[in-house]
C-alpha cells in the first residue's frame, strides 16, 4: 500500500483496475488522475482523529478496571493457597520503606475477580456480526457514536452497581461489552469508505491506535485516582471516562458523516480523490450477504485462528498483568499502574513504525501484499510470545521484567501490518460484517483467558503457577499465527468479486452513456 497518488504495488496485486483510480470527467477525452490538493484540514483526517479519540476512550473504559480492581478487593480477607516456600515468591525489596497495599471494601477472590474481569466479553461477542453489518447498511457513523455513548453512560453507573452488589456489577460489565462491541466492526466500514486504498495501512495503524492510547491513559490516571480520598478513589476512573465518552459522542455527532458524498463541508478535491478510488456506492442495501460464501472461507478461517490467538496473549496480559505485578512483583498500586503502561506505549509507537515500513517494502516491491501480511503478523505474535516466555524464567528481576514487557509489547504492534487490514482485500464489500464474525471468535478469549487464569491460580500466587500462565499464552498465539502463515490470502475471493465485476460494469455503461450524450 502506497502513500503516494496513482496505483501501488498492493493495489495491483488485490486487482484493483487502474479505472477506480480515475474520475470521468465530462468534458475530457482521456480520463485524468484525480489528486487530492485540498487544504491541510482533510475531512478524512478530521474522521481519523475522532475515531482515535473513540477508541482511545472506549478502551479507557474497558480496561481501567484491571487496575482498579487491585484497589476494589480486600485482598487480606481471602483465604490463601499459598505453601510454596520463600523462593517461590519474590520479596518486597523494591523499595527501602514497606509497601502498604489499600485494601478495598470487596471480598472478591481469583475465580470471582476471573469472573468479573471477564464477564464485558460476554456481551462483547455478541454484538460484533450484528454490528459491521449495521454499519454496512446504514452507516458507520451512528453505530460507532451509539457505541462509545451507551457504554459511557453504563461506565458512570459501575460504581453503585458494584456497591449493589457482584451480579449488578457483572451485569453493568456485560451491557458495556454489548454497547462496545460494534465499535470495531462498524469503524472497518467507516475505513473502507473513507480511506483510499493506497493510505488504509498507516491510517488504520492510525486509528486503531487509540487503544493503546486509551490503555497508556488509563492505567496510570486510574491507578493515581485510586489513591486518593475523594469520593472514594476509585469510583473517580469510571465517572471521568464515562463521562468523556459522553462528551466524545457530541462531538462526534457534528464534525463526521458516513461518507464523502454525504459531507456538507468536505472540499471537491478532497471528496473527487476519495470517490474516484473507494467508489460512490455507500450503502449496501438490497444487497444480501452470502453467508455461506463467509463461512466457508478458508482465509477468513486464517484471520479469525490468529486474532483468537493474539487476544489470548493480549488479555493475559491487559487484565492479569496489573494482578501480576502486585502479588507477585510486589509493586504498590501506583507503581503497578504505571508500569503496566510499557507495554502499551512501545505497541502504540513500534505499531506506526510497522505500518509505514509494511508499506514502504509493498511500494518497492520487495514484499508482496500477502507476505506483507504474514511476515508482519508472524513478528507481532512470534516475538511477543517468546518475551512473555522470558518473562516467566527471569522471575523477581523487576527490571528485566519491564524491559521484555517493553519489547514484546513493541513488537507486536507489527499486527497492524499483519491480519488488521486482511478483512479488505479479501471482500472489501462485506469487511464490516468478516470484521465482526472473527473479533468476535477473538474476543471470547476476553472471557476465557481471566477465567482460566483465575482457576490456574485459585490463591496461589508463586512464580510457578504464573509460569503456567505465560507458557500457555504463547503456546495459543505461535500456533494461531502458524495456521494464518499457511492458509491466508490478499485476494479478493470470487464472490466479493462478482460484486465488484458488477459495480465496475454499471460505472463503466455510465461513462458511455455520458460519452454518447456528449457526441454531436
């Protein structure tokens, strides 16, 4: 994928005709490359600066739990499994003083914690597929808004549904998951018709971004709220980003509109140069969808094994990391927190890095769009899997800790030059829906992975059982990233392309028609 105008290695190798690149325009003989030469305010980036924000806010609500839990439960009142001897345990020597941990007012233990963390992917997976395929026939705009604004609203309400007791808490979690879960599907539509194909890469590397921003924000801004009196601490991270996503929403409302074509201030240069390569045809109504085509499509099968696992080694790490560090590293609650963060902040730079160089090696041809795909996603889940194997031997050494956390978070960012962008080239009419069907498969590890974590550790909290936990996320995620290695594809497949083939064959008796009426 090329950031430069015209036609880019990737495009010609997805079969993208050299006609979506042009616009007709009525009174030329020769079609004439269409270059957008609109002003530094571009409506595409204005979407691409909004939808980062969005997701910088939704994961800001969905992962400062992980961290304010640690300040939630009353860890001195669960009962403990731990015999391990001393040097199965890491010593409180990080700082000279003893470190006072907060204890909090719930008695929650690993299998009930497993549960509560888990228990947003419940209502997660269920709204992905109804999700991208909402956004497909209506519209991205409204679907993502309405996302990020229900589970705003729900994540102000967390904390007297936790004081109302552990099954409100865990319903308020599940409602938030069904609020979030048609944020990414839906945003895949948005990208698809607003992006030119020779700019998806880095502007999805973009976007998709967000997360990481929202969990760099979150994990540190949670932990220092948590510390403090007022209002309790805690309940201050779930007003404060409830609160944010609510306010995202008005803004959201007025600044984006689901396509170019449907922008009331969007420049001519600027909506011809996007036009004239993603097509006008925004809406998929009266289209149906070949589920079975889906279904049985052996890539789509390739993406949805590695993104399951590549969220299994994702989740360990977001919502048991923080657990980790403080019962076992011994950290203290701030220091927890911050640290946490490394991770996320060397994805959220490496991811970028990755995206650009992933397009760079497709524009000179050393890499094709396929082993671009495979040879970027192998290094965002082969290196990070090893270095949370590192992890697991180098024990209570904090420090070599943090530094293989740090890289293994950096190296895989490279995903987003890997399996993220997969969906488009393989049907760029059905990527809301194909987006839906495997972030949900994906995200059931959300679920799974705190649950059988909780009952691996059940109270034990020692270097051995925590090296169960490692060795088994980088188990899941080398054999996921094997079978994509094998059985992906950057082809448009043939029924997604019998589509295209149809749309090209009306634009093209348009033309004519244009042409014709224009004769003398």
């Amino acid at each position: 994928m090329s950031f430069l105008g015209g036609r880019s290695a990737s495009e010609r190798e997805m079969g993208l005709s050299h006609d979506e690149d042009l616009l007709i325009l009525p009174q030329a003989s020769e079609p004439r490359p269409v270059q957008d030469i609109s002003g530094c305010v571009k409506a595409r980036y204005v979407m691409a600066l909004m939808g980062f924000l969005g997701f910088a806010i939704v994961y800001a609500m969905r992962v400062n739990l992980s961290v304010v839990i640690v300040a939630m439960v009353n860890n001195t009142a669960i009962p403990k499994a731990n015999d391990s001897d001393s040097t199965d345990v890491c010593a409180m020597e990080f700082t000279n003083e003893t470190v006072v941990q907060p204890e909090g007012e719930f008695v929650w233990d690993e299998s009930v914690q497993g549960i509560i963390l888990g228990s947003f992917f419940y209502g997660y997976v269920v709204t992905q597929i109804p999700g991208g395929r909402l956004a497909e026939l209506y519209g991205g705009k409204l679907v993502f808004g309405l996302g990020v604004l229900i589970t705003g609203i729900l994540t102000t309400l967390s904390p007297l549904a936790a004081k109302l007791g552990t099954s409100f808490f865990i319903v308020i979690r599940v409602l938030e998951g069904l609020g979030e879960g048609v944020t990414f599907p839906s945003m895949h539509v948005m990208l698809a018709r607003w992006i030119p194909p020779s700019e998806r890469s880095k502007f999805s590397a973009y976007v998709y971004a967000g997360s990481n921003f929202g969990t760099i924000i979150s994990m540190p801004l949670s932990g220092y709220l948590c510390s403090l009196e007022f209002l309790g601490g805690w309940p201050l991270s779930f007003y404060i980003f409830g609160g944010l996503g609510v306010v995202w929403f008005m803004v959201w409302l007025f600044v984006v509109y689901d396509t170019p074509a449907l922008h009331p201030y969007i420049s001519i240069q600027e909506k011809n140069h996007i036009i004239s390569q993603v097509g006008d045809n925004h809406l998929e109504e009266g289209r149906s969808i070949p589920w079975k085509s889906i279904l049985t499509c052996v890539p789509l099968w390739a993406i949805l094994v590695t993104q399951c696992g590549m969220s299994w080694i994702f989740y360990t790490q977001l919502t048991e990391l923080p657990t980790y560090m403080k019962n076992v590293l011994q950290f203290d609650i701030t220091q927890d927190s911050m640290l946490s963060t490394l991770p996320y902040i060397t994805s959220w730079l490496f991811g970028i890095g990755f995206s650009h160089i992933a397009d760079w090696l497709v524009l000179k041809g050393y890499l094709s769009v396929l082993n671009s795909y495979k040879t970027f996603n192998s290094i965002g889940m082969v290196i990070p899997s090893l270095g949370l194997v590192a992890v697991a031997w180098v024990g209570c050494d904090r420090l070599a800790v943090m530094l293989l956390l740090a890289i293994a978070g950096g190296f895989s960012g490279a995903v987003y030059a890997g399996n993220q962008m997969n969906h488009i080239a393989l049907s760029p009419h059905f990527a809301g829906t194909m987006y839906g069907i495997t972030n949900a498969a994906a995200n059931t590890c959300g679920f799974l992975a705190p649950y059988a974590i909780g009952l691996l550790i059940n109270g034990n909290d020692t270097l051995t059982q925590w090296r169960k936990v490692f060795y088994i996320a980088a188990a899941v995620t080398i054999v996921g990233n094997l079978f994509y290695v094998v059985f992906a594809s950057a082809t448009e497949q043939s029924w997604s392309l019998e589509i295209s083939n149809k749309i090209k064959d009306e634009k093209e008796k348009e033309i004519n028609r244009a042409n014709s009426i224009q004769q003398p």
